[in-house]
C-alpha cells in the first residue's frame, strides 16, 4: 500500500469512528442498547476510546512503512482537535437537528 492510500485510509477511518457514537445507541458500539437512551457524557467516552484505537491504527500503518517517529504533546492535541472536528456532523445530527414528526 503506498504511504498516499495509507493517509486517506486513516482520515476515512477516523472520519467514521468519529461519528459512530452519535449515530449508534448502543453502549461501546456494541453492547446492548442504552435505554432510555444514551448520554452526552457515554458518547464523549466512546469517542476518546475510539480516537485511541484509531491512532493505534495509524500507528501500525506508520510501522509497515518504515520507523515510528517520535511525536510530543502537540501532535496529540493537534490530532484530537481533529478528531472533535470530525465528529461535528454526528453531534450536529443528534442534539442539533430537529425532526418535526
């Protein structure tokens, strides 16, 4: 895989495990469904774990091309910044969007 597929993978894996916890109901994507319905605070823990197992992945795709560079704290909060920014459209979708029906 060439290191230009191996980005867009990652962007695309975190575009989507970005928005999962906003569009699924169920507690840790796939335990059982949160009743009466899942919290603010469920979705943003999801999404930090999902953040992480995204990294790892990227991680790993990193090691296949050849050496892990070292990152300090501002690749982090850079890299979770965009993470937030990527999950806009799942928060948009289910606390700001209003369904007349």
């Amino acid at each position: 895989m060439s290191q230009t597929a191996a980005i867009w993978l990652v962007i695309l894996a975190a575009l989507v495990a970005a928005n999962l916890p906003f569009l699924n109901h169920r507690v840790a994507l796939v335990g059982p469904v949160a009743s009466p319905r899942k919290g603010l605070l469920i979705r943003l823990v999801e999404l930090v774990v999902l953040y992480f197992l995204v990294g790892g992945f990227a991680m790993l795709l990193e090691r296949r091309a050849g050496q892990n560079a070292p990152q300090g704290w501002e690749f982090y909060a850079i890299t979770g910044t965009l993470f937030l920014t990527l999950a806009f459209p799942g928060f948009v979708y289910r606390y700001l969007l209003r369904r007349h029906s």
